[in-house]
C-alpha cells in the first residue's frame, strides 16, 4: 500500500518536528514546509534524529502563489499547519504581519486545499489565547473568546475560517484549541524555555540574570509530544471537529521558575515586591532572577486552564507528562546542552 503523505507547516518549529516524528513512525511520507532560506534552521529535526527522513519546501503564508504550487505538487493527503507568527509578545510590534501570516495565511492555505484537493484533511492551530483569559474557570470548546493580543485577534479569524469552510465546503477541517505545551525544543523567547536554558547557563558559570516580566501570569503547560498525539487523532477522526487540549492544571511563571530552580539545584530566596523583586541564591546571596519592565505587555491573559473532556471522550485523549517532570526534562536537557558545549538554540 502507498505511503499516506502529510504536509506539516512550519516544520522547523516545535509542534513540526514532534509531529513529522510521530507520523514517521505511523509510517507516513513527511513533506515539511519551512520560509525560503539559504540554510534551514533544522536543529529540532536533528535532535529527534529525523533531519534526513523528511523533505523540506519552501513555503510562505504569505504568498498564496506559492502555497497553491506547493501543495499541487507535493499532492498531500493530510495538511497540518502550524507555521504561524506565534510570540504572543511580538504581535504587539507587528500586528499587521502577524495578521497576515496567522489569519490571511490560514485562509489561503484553505482555499488553496479547496481547490486542489478538497478531500485533503486539513489541521489548523487554533490557540487557547483565543478565550482570553478574564475568568478563573477552565475553558472548553463552549467558551467565548475574548482575544487579548494581535495574536490571539488572528488567531480567531484563523479559527472561525476553518470552521466555515468545514461548514460550507465539507473539508475534513478540524482546529485544535491547545494550551501551552512545552519541550526541550520550545522556542527561547517562550518564557518556559529562557527559565530553564538562562538557569542551565547560570548553573554552569556563566555571569548572565533571568530578566523576566510578570510573574503571576498562569498557564495550563503540557507537553508538545503529548499534544501532536492528539492532533494527529483529530485528523483520523471520521468527522471533522473542534477540540480543546490541555491539561487541566494551572501554575504560575513564579511556580515554573521555582521548579526549574529545584530542578537545578537552587536554593532561591525572593525577596522586594513589582518591579523591585529579587531571587537570590540563599547560599552565595547572587542575584538569579530580577524583573524587568520591558517583558511586560500592554495587556495580559492572566490565567489560563483548559477542560479538555471532549478530546478525552472523542478521541481518548489523555496526557501522560505532569508538570514537574515537563520542567526536569527542560531543566535537564539545557544543562546537558550546555555542559556540552552545544549551542542554545
Ligand atoms: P514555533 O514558533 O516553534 O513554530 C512556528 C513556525 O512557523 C516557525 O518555524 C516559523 O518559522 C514558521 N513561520 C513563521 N512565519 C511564517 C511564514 N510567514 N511562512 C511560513 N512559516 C512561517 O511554534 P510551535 O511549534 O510552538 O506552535 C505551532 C503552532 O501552534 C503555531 O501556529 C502556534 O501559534 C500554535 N500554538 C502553539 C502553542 C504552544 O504552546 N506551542 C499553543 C497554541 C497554539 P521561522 O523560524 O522562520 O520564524
Ligand atoms: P504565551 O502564553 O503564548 O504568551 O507564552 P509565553 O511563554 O510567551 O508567556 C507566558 C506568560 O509568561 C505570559 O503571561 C507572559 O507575560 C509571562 N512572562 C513573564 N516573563 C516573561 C518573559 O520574560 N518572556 C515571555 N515570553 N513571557 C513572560
């Protein structure tokens, strides 16, 4: 029997590489679509030890000539996409960017499947940023959405264009309404993954501090390998739908840095209060942790907890890594990256 083939957008970034590593082993051909360069970053690929088990396109979001061309060719009967302007952070300096990749993008991605090859099943990724965050209770696909961010402003257009043209045209569309997740191959401007690589530094000499913003914001945090099992269950479903991922669970930056601190080995002491807080380490009285006004935003989604039930019932769903052992993992393989003179990518 052919090889299904999947094309996964932005697969240089986290969520690609996790999936074109599961839908490796499920036996797929894996086409991955990354921005034209001259020498693709591709040190997730490498890491997870596929970087040359899949091919790689270049690909934009932004130009629908270029999207139509590729899919064409390539002729995929699965389409994930994940390539996005996805630093909540950096919306606020380029919303007119981000709308166009993360909401004008999906929509030419959509239209090109529609036209080559409606049967494609399609995968948006849609993002819990979408609720907003203004209520202590967990979100489920029922929530209204309040978007606080550019960002999370696209990704709702993004949203509600898969919907309709599940809704209009029949396209096996589905979007995936995940929470944060996170791995050792996170970006290092995600405040998760600058805790755990700035403390590994730290840890072995280096004379840097963790600058960092508020420290009060919450977040449901699961992890990527967990989260690319239940997309791929959505788009072998046999209706196409909606689904909320997350973990159910909710910690603040403060919680993270702590058990990334534990994780590490240090003993931190917090002391002052706003922007005057400190942590120093108890032992050497060093600074570690020092807040900085320039990581605050000029809005913020202050809690976050998803109620991901309806992927638990549909698709026997579940997570598998809790918390503490997702900040061990990042902790430690910083540490190992570090100690052995890899990069911080
Ligand atoms: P990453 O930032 O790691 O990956 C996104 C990728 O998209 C990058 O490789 C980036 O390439 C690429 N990209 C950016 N702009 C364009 C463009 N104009 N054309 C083509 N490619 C582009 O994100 P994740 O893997 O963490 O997330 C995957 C998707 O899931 C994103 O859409 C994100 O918004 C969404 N999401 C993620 C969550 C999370 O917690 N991780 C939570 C909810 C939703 P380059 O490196 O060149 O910039
Ligand atoms: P987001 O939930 O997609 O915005 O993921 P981030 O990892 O970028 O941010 C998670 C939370 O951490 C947000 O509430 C940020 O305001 C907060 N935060 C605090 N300090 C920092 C920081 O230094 N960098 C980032 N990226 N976020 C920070």
């Amino acid at each position: 029997m052919a090889k299904k083939k999947a094309l996964i957008t932005g697969i240089l970034g986290q969520d690609g590489a996790y999936l074109a590593k599961l839908l490796l082993e499920r036996g797929y051909d894996v086409h991955g679509a990354a921005r034209p360069s001259a020498s693709w970053n591709d040190w997730r690929l490498r890491e997870l030890g596929i970087a040359e088990r899949v091919t790689i396109e270049a690909f934009d979001l932004l130009d629908y000539e270029n999207i139509r061309r590729l899919v064409d060719r390539v002729r995929p009967q699965e389409v994930y996409n994940f390539a996005a302007q996805s630093l909540v952070g950096s919306s606020f300096e380029q919303p007119l960017y981000t709308a166009d990749a993360d909401a004008m993008g999906v929509l030419r991605l959509l239209e090109v499947c529609r036209s080559v090859n409606p049967a494609i099943r399609f995968y948006q990724a849609s993002s819990s940023e979408m609720f907003g965050g203004v209520s202590a209770v967990a979100f489920n696909e029922s929530a209204p959405f309040h978007p606080r961010s550019p960002y999370a402003v696209a990704k709702v257009f993004a949203h509600h264009a898969t919907v309709n043209y599940r809704e209009a045209y029949g396209l096996h569309a589905s979007a995936g309404i995940l929470f944060n997740h996170e791995s050792p191959l996170r970006g290092r401007q995600f405040v998760t993954r600058k805790i755990t690589s700035t403390l590994a530094e730290i840890k072995a000499g280096a004379n840097v501090t963790l600058r960092l913003g508020n420290l009060a914001a919450k977040r449901d945090w699961g992890f990527a390998g967990d989260f690319v099992e239940a997309i791929h269950q959505m788009i072998c479903a046999e209706r196409a739908d909606d689904y909320v991922i997350a973990t159910g669970r909710t910690r603040s930056v403060r919680d993270f840095v702590g058990a990334a601190s534990a994780a590490l080995g240090f003993d931190l002491d917090w002391c002052g209060s706003g922007i005057a807080e400190t942590a120093r380490e108890r032992r050497s009285g060093r600074v570690i942790v020092e807040i900085a006004e320039e990581f605050f935003r000029p809005v913020e989604v202050e809690t976050q907890l998803g109620d991901a039930g309806k992927a638990r019932r549909a698709l026997h769903w579940a997570p598998s890594v809790e918390f503490e052992t997702l900040v061990m993992m990042m902790a430690r393989a910083d540490y190992d990256r570090v100690m052995s003179g890899r990069a911080l990518m």
